[in-house]
C-alpha cells in the first residue's frame, strides 16, 4: 500500500508558514503605503449565495468552522471520526467500531439509512455495508458539516431515508478569494490522542481559484481506565448456568471467552443405591467395577427405583430436581484482555486534496481530486475461525481511496431560471483486511455519479429545484473471506422540491421516483451454507422501483414563535448485502445471509417542532414517529456454525419515535464577556410493531412476527441511549472557553440476541476547551489551544456499539496544539 511520504507534510508545512510570513510582511507593507496615500476608503460588495437543492430541504442542522461563540462548535467537536464529531448534536450518537471509526446514527438509524456526502456527493458507501471499514471525510478539513435528523430520501434516495450528513470542503470554490494566497495550519497532540498535522492553502491567480489540503494523523494504541474487555464477560453468573450446565453462548461470542465446565452426579437426587457400594470397601468395589466395565459410570449405581441388591441412599434428598449439578471450571480468554490500554487500536490516517476553479461571471466550472489512506487496527477483535488460517490473530484494516470530482454552475438571463448546476464524482476505493500481516479479504469498489440540478425562481415567494440523480457502482473482492460477491448496482432518478412562502406560512413539496438495479457474479465466489444458498443462483438480477415524496408547512404567528410539521414517505431498496450475503462476516461476528427476495422499505414519517427565539433565549423541540412497512433487519436464527451465529436479513413492519429539546441562552456582559448556556435531553424507540407472545407455525407471517420477538425482543437490539446534559461556553476578546457533561443513561429498553442484551450501566463524559488567539500580523493570526475530552476518565461502553463486550472508547485524553491562519 503507497502511503503519502510524511516528508511531504514536512515540506507542505514548511511551505504554509513560510507563505503565512510572506503574507504577513506583505500585508505590513501595504499598511504602510496606505499611511502614505491616506488610502481612507474601502468598498465591500457581497455576493447572493448560488440557490440549490440543499438549500430547499428544512429540517437541517449546521455546525460551523467560525471563531465567534455561537458558531465555533465544529472548531470544538472535530473527532477522529465523523460519528464523533457530531455526537453532541441531539438526536445524533456515534455508531463506533472500535476507536478509530464511527458513522453518525441519527434518530437509531445508520448505516444503509443515513446519506453520508462531501460537497453534496456521496462518499464511498462500503462503510454502510461493513461498519470496521472507513468513510473518506476528514472533520478537520470542513467548512461546515451539515445534518438532516429527518428523511432527505426525496434529494439522495433511499440511502437517506433515516437522515443525511453533508461534509462541505472549499475543494470546488465559487467565488474568488479575496487574497491571491490564504491559508490554515494546524499541528496537534498530546495525551491519549492522534498527533495532527493540517494544512490548508487557498489561493487565486486571474480568474481562477485554486485550493490544496492535506492531513497526516497517527496513534500507536489508546489507553483505557480499566479491562479491555467488559466486567460481565468473566461473570459467571452471566455467562453460566450451574443447573442446566447451559452457556450463554451470544454473551460467549460477543466477549471472544470459552467457557469450561464439567459436570457432577448430584448422588441426593437418587433414593436408591447399590448395596455393596455402602459397606466399608464400597469405594473399591465401586472402582474395579469401573476398571472391570460392569459399569460406565458412578450414576449406574444409583436408581430411582428400588432393585434387588440396592438400599436405601443415606444422601437422599427428597425435593430435589436435577440429577446432574454442573461446575464452571474456567472462563478462558480467546483474545486478548490488557489493563490499560487497548490492544490493536493504532491508526495511522493521511489525506491530501487539489482542485482549481474558473470563475466567470456567469457561474463557475472546477475539478478537484483527493486521495485519502488509512491503516489501523480493530481494537480488541479477532477472528475465531477463518478459510485464511485458524490461529489467533488481529484484524488490521488497510484502505485507500482516490476521488475525482467537477462541478459546473450556469446563470442563464432568464428570469425564473436562477442557475444551472452539473456535478460529478468518479471514486475508487480499495479496502484489504488483513490477519495480523495476513491478508485475508478485500472489498473494493468504483463509483461513478452524476448530479444536474434546475434551480429556478419564478416568483419571490416561490423557489424550487428539478433533477436528475444516477449512480453506478461496482464492488469486488478477493481472498477466501468474502461475506458478499461481487456485484454491480445501478440507480437513476428524477427529483423536484418546491418551497412557497405567503406571509406568516412557509410550504415544502418534494418528490421524487427512481429505479435500483442490482446484479451479482458468482464467479469464483464460495456460497456459504444458510437461507441464500437456495435463492442467490436463481435470482441475480433484482430491480425495484422507488417513490419518495415529503410535506412540510411551517408557521410563524408571533415573530419569536415558528411551529412546523413534516410528513415524508420514503422508499428504499435492500443493499447488496441485505440480498446477496452467504458466509461469515467477521466484522460483525455473524455469519451472514442475504434473501434476494425481500421487498424496498417504506417509511412513513410525522415530526411535529418548535422554535422559541426571544431576548436571548432559544428553546427548540420536536418529535417524531417512523413506521416502517418491511424494515429490514439482521435477525436470529438460534444456529451456531464456524463458533458464530448465524443471521438472516428479515423485514418486519417496526416503530421508531422520540423527543429532542433544547433550549439555549446567549449572556453579554462587556466586563465578563459573552456567556451561552446549554442545555439538551433525547430519547429514541425502536421497536417490532407486532409482539405476539405465540403463534402457529402453520401461519408463515405470524410465525414470522414470533420469531422475530422470541429471538430479537421487544426492542431492537443495540439501540442508543437516552442522553441529558449541559454546556457552558464562554468568549472574550482572544480568550475562548467551553465545558460540557452529557450523561448517558443506562439502557432500559432492552433487546434481545437470543438471550437478554446486558446493560453496560450510564456514565458521564465530561469535555473541556480552552483556547488563545492573537495577531501576528493585519492578515494573520495564531490560535493556541487544549481540548481534553472524558475529563473524568469514565469507562464508555456505549450501548450502540458492536464492539462493546471487548473495547470502551478512549479514556481522558487531551490535545493540545496551534494554530495559524493567513
């Protein structure tokens, strides 16, 4: 694997401060020429934002890459991963696997559910299909991060029928910078976190803008306030049952331990024993008769009955139930358990972008290119049986990713067409697992889309969109550990949302129609044994039609006051996975099996909020409901097979709904500075419409639906956890400061692998940031800063995570750094 050299971040460092203090000895001169020429007046001409289809969904969020208090949240949140970063957004958790990866799971959905994009394009989607894999956006490289927490499937598909996040780079500028070169440097590290190094260079020359980027980040292993794994995975009581001599074998699986035990006669069970057995020699009668082989065992001298020859059991104990008691004799660790640290969590990630723009006064035309590499390791993760070898060994990710993009924008001289816009990505993304330095499997893949968009004004109250959407992927793989086969998938579709304002009401339509193909070849793929093995030959080629369309109306009686409501129908078709998986996926310690029969999801959404600004103060409420109409989920079939058990993807009709609140408070004081408090509470349900307690197995539906509850439970299983906190931030003059706690409570709402899932308890994380600017120069400033995140050391198993049982996220950890713009 082509890792970027570090040496060229040296000298990409070398290069942005040496810019940084040309431009600022520039900028000293020019202050002193304008002494001279009492240059005294300066003209600013702003510029009316390009209208697009972003800009016409509500119900978004926006963090933003500023300095002033209420905008400087993305500055205070980047994390490793995108999951992490946006977290402390209520109704956002992090979906992590492990330390060094996560996906945002809006409202407990994620995944296939939640469009992940960068400048409005989707991003490599392998992630979606297995979570240890990484997603292509660097937080430290946005602009912005925005997030939709309802459906945005009317705009991207179905892929976002849960929700969207876009990550908006300056990759593809429309507008000329004001200086010919600017730029940004960061350099970061410290205790339990990666060491950074950022850069970013914008700079135009004519009429042509250009932009160049580039991160390096590296960690040798975490640290961790206690076990690697979790305290319930060496508790007997958990784990065994000393009556039945029964495992909990999900709990086994999940927490990578055998469980030994041996079994013991309970001689008080019998009322009856061999006479012989009770003289004084009994105890060597009874052994030449084992050596003899008149007997197999101890219990052949013990009856129910009473025989000629036998007496009376002087141990006999009337009442008793079981005629064997068995005795744990060990829980033996299959993967390793540190204190202190986590095994395997080294990371080491690299990004470098370019693009260059013409910018006309038309509109704009660009290309850019980024390539992204990571290498890490799964914490706490080994694989327990494989094609590839069968010892023990970790699983260590290598991963690259080459991305092309361009982008075009037109403003014709017509009055209600306000602009053209064409965009278009082509990516290439390579993903090697490997068995410590083994290499084990791949799943690759290459992307192409392509993005037009009308967007059209026709009258002042009047705006809107009309598109055209179509994407092609294609996946393979290679290796003896392939879950899925390879496969090519095909989507086209036509959009329009138009959004209406009349005085104190404000009105939303979209909609949306497309169609989904996806095909496989077998060729040099292994079928598992499970469901696919008797559908996947006949049924290669499957096509869907999709429908989405959305509503909304907002209304504002009273200036302060905004009351809104949202419907939205959405579909979506099964992945490629969720069809054509037929074998183990260790990712997700499962042997998976696809059904290509299974029919698109719908999802019907309300969502009813509110929004209070008034002297200060901001409140925002909402909730929603989803039901989905065929829900697709990874459900329990009761089998063990390769030390793993066995799933199958399901659909059942299933109930998502939630609260979110929010309420915040802006203070300015000219002698303390200005002061936001914060405070936040979400809860979600997901859980099976139908819960029968029985059925009849003759009725294939309502056995369906049994199962499902019996063996999943009457909520999903690893669903997020309700969440309240507060936060504090603070600003003066070059002084920053933010501290917040946000407690995780304990799960109540459980699910079930077969067995009851296990409550990992609630916890409080504690983060704290403090930051310094000052001038260097009239163009240039440095920014000095401490970012400590789990202040408190708190041992964070969060409910959603897969890996849970065998790895908590980090401890306290604290960065310190700087940074320089210019």
């Amino acid at each position: 694997m082509n890792i970027i050299p570090h040496h060229f971040f040296q000298t990409a460092l070398s290069v942005s401060v040496l810019a940084a203090f040309s431009v600022s000895a520039a900028a000293q001169d020019e202050v002193a020429s304008a002494q001279e020429h009492d240059l005294t007046t300066v003209h600013v001409q702003g510029k009316r934002r390009d209208l697009n289809a972003e800009q016409l969904l509500g119900g978004r969020e926006t963090l933003y890459d500023e300095d002033d208090l209420l905008s400087s949240d993305l500055k205070r949140r980047r994390s490793a991963s995108l999951g992490q970063t946006l977290e402390q957004i209520s109704g956002v958790q992090n979906n992590s696997f492990g330390t060094n990866n996560g996906l945002p799971q809006i409202r407990s959905l994620s995944g296939p559910r939640v469009y992940i994009s960068e400048n409005g394009l989707a991003v490599s989607d392998i992630a979606s299909i297995s979570g240890n894999l990484p997603t292509a956006v660097n937080p430290f490289l946005a602009d912005k991060i925005t997030v939709r927490k309802s459906s945005a499937a009317v705009l991207y598909g179905g892929s976002a029928v849960g929700g969207a996040v876009d990550v908006h780079t300056n990759l593809i500028t429309d507008t000329l910078p004001d200086k010919p070169i600017a730029g940004k440097l960061e350099v970061s590290g410290g205790y339990n976190t990666p060491t950074l190094e950022v850069f970013r260079l914008d700079g135009k020359a004519g009429n042509f803008a250009w932009h160049l980027d580039g991160s390096n980040s590296k960690i040798s292993e975490y640290k961790i306030p206690g076990n690697s794994k979790a305290a319930v995975c060496h508790d007997a009581d958990s784990l065994f049952n000393p009556q039945t001599g029964g495992v909990d074998s999900t709990l086994a699986q999940s927490c990578q331990v055998n469980v030994r035990s041996e079994s013991v006669l309970n001689r008080a069970y019998f009322p009856y024993v061999h006479g012989r057995y009770l003289e004084s020699d009994g105890e060597a009668w009874l052994k030449q008769w084992l050596d003899d082989g008149y007997i197999d065992s101890v219990q052949d001298i013990y009856k129910k009955t009473r025989y000629y020859g036998y007496a009376d059991n002087p141990l006999y104990r009337a009442g008793e139930t079981h005629e064997k008691s068995y005795q744990l004799t060990g829980i033996e660790d299959i993967s390793p358990n540190p204190k202190g640290k986590l095994t395997n969590s080294h990371a080491h990630n690299q990004s470098v972008s370019a693009g260059v723009s013409y910018i006309a006064d038309k509109g704009h035309l660009g290309v850019g290119v980024s390539r992204h590499l990571f290498d890490y390791g799964v914490p706490g993760f080994a694989y327990l049986a494989s094609n590839t070898r069968q010892d023990l060994a970790p699983i260590n990710i290598q991963a690259d990713q080459t991305r092309w993009i361009a982008e075009g924008l037109y403003r014709p001289a017509v009055s209600w067409l306000e602009n053209v816009k064409v965009q278009s990505a082509y990516t290439d993304t390579d993903n090697a697992e490997y068995l410590g330095d083994h290499f084990a499997n791949s799943l690759n893949s290459s992307t192409r889309q392509v993005r037009l968009e009308l967007n059209h004004r026709p009258a002042s109250f009047w705006r809107g969109t009309l598109g055209i959407d179509a994407r092609r992927r294609h996946i393979n793989g290679k290796g003896n550990d392939r879950f899925i086969p390879d496969s090519d998938t095909h989507e086209h579709a036509v959009f329009a949302v138009e959004r209406l304002k009349w005085k104190q009401l404000e009105g939303e339509l979209g909609w949306r129609f497309g169609k989904v193909r996806h095909q496989t070849d077998l060729t040099g793929y292994t079928i598992g044994r499970g469901l696919n093995e008797g559908y996947i030959h006949d049924m290669k080629d499957r096509r869907y039609t999709l429908h989405s369309g959305q509503a909304a109306l907002t209304w504002q009686p009273w200036q302060p006051l905004r009351l809104n409501t949202r419907y939205s129908r959405s579909e979506r078709a099964p992945e490629v996975n969720e069809i054509f998986a037929s074998n183990r996926h260790f990712a997700i310690l499962t042997n998976e099996q696809g059904d290509p029969r299974l029919s698109p999801e719908q999802a019907a959404t309300w969502e009813f909020g509110g929004d209070v600004d008034w002297h200060n103060h901001r409140f925002h409420a909402a909730y929603y409901q989803t039901k989905f109409n065929n829900y697709l989920y990874l459900g329990h079939t009761g089998i063990v097979r390769d030390n793993i058990p066995v799933k199958e993807w399901r659909q059942s009709g299933t109930k998502i709904n939630g609260l979110e609140l929010e309420w915040k408070y802006l203070w300015q004081n000219s002698r303390l500075g200005d002061w936001e408090t914060r405070i936040f509470a979400d809860l979600v349900k997901n859980s099976p419409i139908s819960q029968p307690q029985s059925a009849d197995p003759t009725d294939a539906e309502a056995w369906k639906q049994y199962l499902r509850y019996k063996h999943d439970g009457a909520y999903m299983p690893n669903m997020p956890t309700s969440r309240y906190g507060v936060g504090l931030n603070w600003q003066k003059n070059q002084w920053q400061a933010a501290l917040s706690l946000t407690r995780y409570q304990a799960q109540k709402r459980l699910g079930r692998n077969i067995n009851p899932e296990i409550s990992f308890g609630g916890y409080n994380v504690w983060d704290f940031y403090l930051s310094r600017s000052h001038k260097l120069s009239q163009n240039s400033s440095a920014e000095y800063f401490l970012d400590a995140r789990n202040l408190g050391n708190a041992e964070i198993r969060p409910h959603n995570a897969i890996l849970k049982h065998l790895a908590p996220q980090p401890g306290r950890n604290i960065r310190i750094g700087a940074r320089l713009t210019f």
